[in-house]
C-alpha cells in the first residue's frame, strides 16, 4: 500500500529525486487520483519526481491517475513504461520514458549508443498499434484475477486485490508454500523468509493448474 502522505513528509533539502511505482511490484496496488494530486502540492518544485508505470495497461481502476495527464515538457515529472508485461517482448529488453526535457538531456549524456535493437524496435513499433489485442488481453486477466480471488476465498488465503497481472499473498509459512507449489508443478515468486508470495496470473488453463495446486498444497499444509 502506498503511504504518499509519509513519503511527502520524508522529504527534505537534501532530497534530489522522487520515485513512484504505481501499479507497484510485488503488491499490485496503486495510489489513486486524489491521493497522488496531495502528494504532488507537498513536492517542491524542484525536486523530479519519477514515475514506474510498467503495468499501467493492466489497470481497471477508474481512480487510477495516467502519469502522462501530469506530464509536460517544462515540467518535473518522468514516466517510465515497458513492452515486457502486456506486450509480452520481455526478451527484447525494451522500454521507453517520458521526459522532462532537462532530464531528458541527463539521460542521453550517460545512456549507451545503440542501446536497443532494430528488432526490438520493430516488434515494439507494431506492438503499440493493436490496441485490440491489449484490450483482449487485459480483459481475460482480469477474469483469470478475479478466477484467483474466488480460489483464494474458499481457501481462506489473504492477498491484496491486484491491479497487475499478479496477486501478492500473504502467508506464514512462506518458503513450505512455496516448495509445495513446486511439487505440484507451479512456480511462484518467493521474496525469501518475508511472509509473503507473488502468484503470476496466466491463461485460464494457467489459473486453473494453479489454483488446484494451491488446493493441494492447503490440503498438505492446512491453514496457509
């Protein structure tokens, strides 16, 4: 969850650069509209302030505030987005930022030359125009999240409703959760002794595979 108003009050004269990662990793949670336009009235002037939208495309939040509706070319916000999640071109290592024009000029002066292939270019060239293929894609995972939510209510597993193509859960026993899960053939993300798991939302197959496993492994472990 996060806490802008904390963030806001940590800044200082010494502060150089904001960062902000909404939908956020590992959690799937965002800041919403009201809360982000407070939290840029607290952040002075001069002071970037840096915005991770890697999974923007997933979102469904009405609420949900478009770093590119605060961005201007004379401004103090960055956006940064990625072809790795939607687009599924994690491969190509492509992504792209939208700058400030005083940032911009920072970035280029220590950016590699050539730093992205022509392949890579083009793939993320025709990416951007099928914008059905997004809304498809989008559309089916949220059905396969909600498909997970259901699961993990009848299994009395707690998480934290999502807006990415993963589900953050909770659990005390972490890493027996995890090794079970393998046994049954899933892999989740671990974040080693922390209470927790990263479960990926697939196709609807995928969901059903994982969700049996989670009913196996709840079989095994008893309360997860």
């Amino acid at each position: 969850v996060h806490d802008l108003s904390a963030m806001a009050d940590a800044i200082t004269e010494r502060t150089k650069i904001v960062f902000l990662c909404s939908p956020n990793n590992p959690t799937g949670s965002i800041y919403r509209k009201d809360a982000f336009e407070a939290f840029l009235e607290r952040v002075p002037e001069n002071v970037p302030v840096v915005i991770d939208e890697a999974y923007f495309e997933f979102v469904c939040d009405p609420e949900y505030p478009d770093g590119l509706r605060y961005f201007s070319a004379d401004g103090r916000i960055a956006v940064l987005r990625t072809f790795s999640k939607m687009y599924s071109l994690a491969g190509l290592r492509i992504g792209y930022g939208i700058l400030p024009t005083t940032l911009a000029s920072a970035v280029h002066k220590v950016r590699e030359p050539f730093n992205v292939n022509t392949v890579a270019q083009v793939a993320a060239y025709y990416s951007l125009g099928d914008e059905k293929e997004v809304e498809r894609r989008k559309r089916e995972n949220q059905e396969q999240k909600t498909y997970l939510y259901a699961c993990f209510d009848r299994l009395g597993i707690e998480y934290v409703p999502s807006e990415t193509n993963f589900v953050y859960i909770k659990t005390e026993q972490p890493v027996e959760v995890f090794e079970a899960l393998l046994q049954e053939g899933v892999i989740v993300r671990d974040f080693g002794t922390a209470p927790a798991l990263r479960v990926g939302v697939g196709t609807p197959e995928d969901t059903r595979i994982t969700c049996k496993a989670f009913e196996a492994v709840s079989g095994k472990l008893g309360s997860l």
